[in-house]
C-alpha cells in the first residue's frame, strides 16, 4: 500500500485524490485549523494557505473563511505583543527615527485603521509587518485588529471564493 503511488502513478489522478480527501476530510480539517493557527508563528505567508484551504475544501469555504481568519488574527495579536520584545524596535528607532515617527503618527491618528486596512488588503505587503510596526508605536490593538480584519476579510473572501472557483472550472 505505501508503495502503491510509485507503483502505479495513476495513484494521483483527481479523483483518487477527491476520494482521498473525503475519506479523510474530519482529520484534513484538524491539521488546516492547527497549521493554520501556527503559521503565524514561523512569519509564513497566509495566501498560500488561504488557497490550500479552498481547494483541499471547496464545499466549505465558510470553514476556510473562519480558520483563515483565525491564524490571521492570532498572528497579529503575536506579533503585536512581541514587536518589543524582539529587540528590533530600538534599532529600528535609533536608525530610522524619521521615518518611526511618521509611522507613529500615522497608526496613532484617525485614519490608522483605514491605514492597516488597505495596507492588509494590498497581496503585495506583508501583514505582519504592519502588526510589528503598530506594536512598536503602541497602536491600540482594538484597532489594529479591526484594521487587519477588514482588509484581510476581503482579500481571504476573494482567495477562497477564486481558489474553489478555479477548482470547480479545472476539474467540473
């Protein structure tokens, strides 16, 4: 049996492995909702398992929502907590004290959640870094977390929505 995909490559077709993933489907979501939530701990990006998450479940993308959401928020409140305790905020200030300024304004005034918002939005920047940073200036967490929400809500909603989306087209 292990060395049956060696063997016989057909192992892999997609319906070997759409039977694969039903049979074990319970199990597949207990390890997306662990790995999910420990990403964060080792700063790897969310997209990839956002993506993973709709097509291993493309009947539940509510789940994926959910869980996705989770691992984001968890990480943000993390990073949000160890941004000083990390180090890097003295020698972030001491080399860059301009520039920590205007980011201090900037996630202290009215318009930081709109801030973090677009900035979680935009697939092209790391959310993370905008948690450090507002862990550094002492952001209110409310705020950053309500930001982060917002702008990955959507971003994770289109990821899961394409993702089962390309699925469903790819294999009907």
């Amino acid at each position: 049996v292990v060395l049956t995909p060696l063997v016989k490559p057909s192992f892999f077709s997609v319906d070997n492995l759409l039977a694969f993933i039903k049979q074990f489907e319970v199990h597949l979501m207990v390890v997306y909702i662990i790995i999910s939530a420990l990403r964060g701990l080792f700063l790897l990006p969310s997209t990839p398992f956002v993506l993973a998450g709709a097509v291993l479940f493309p009947e539940h993308p509510l789940f994926v929502i959910i869980v996705s959401m989770g691992g984001i928020l968890f990480t943000s409140i993390l990073l949000y907590y160890c941004s000083n305790l990390l180090g890097f905020s003295e020698k972030l200030e001491k080399k860059f004290p301009e520039k920590m300024e205007i980011w201090k304004r900037r996630l202290q005034s009215k318009h930081a959640v709109w801030i973090v918002s677009v900035w979680s939005f935009f697939p092209l920047v790391p959310t993370d870094l905008i948690c450090y940073l507002a862990g550094i200036v002492k952001m209110p967490l409310k705020y950053l977390l309500l930001g982060v929400g917002i702008g990955e809500l959507i971003l994770v909603t289109c990821y899961v929505y394409m993702g089962s989306g390309i699925m469903e087209w790819l294999f009907g």
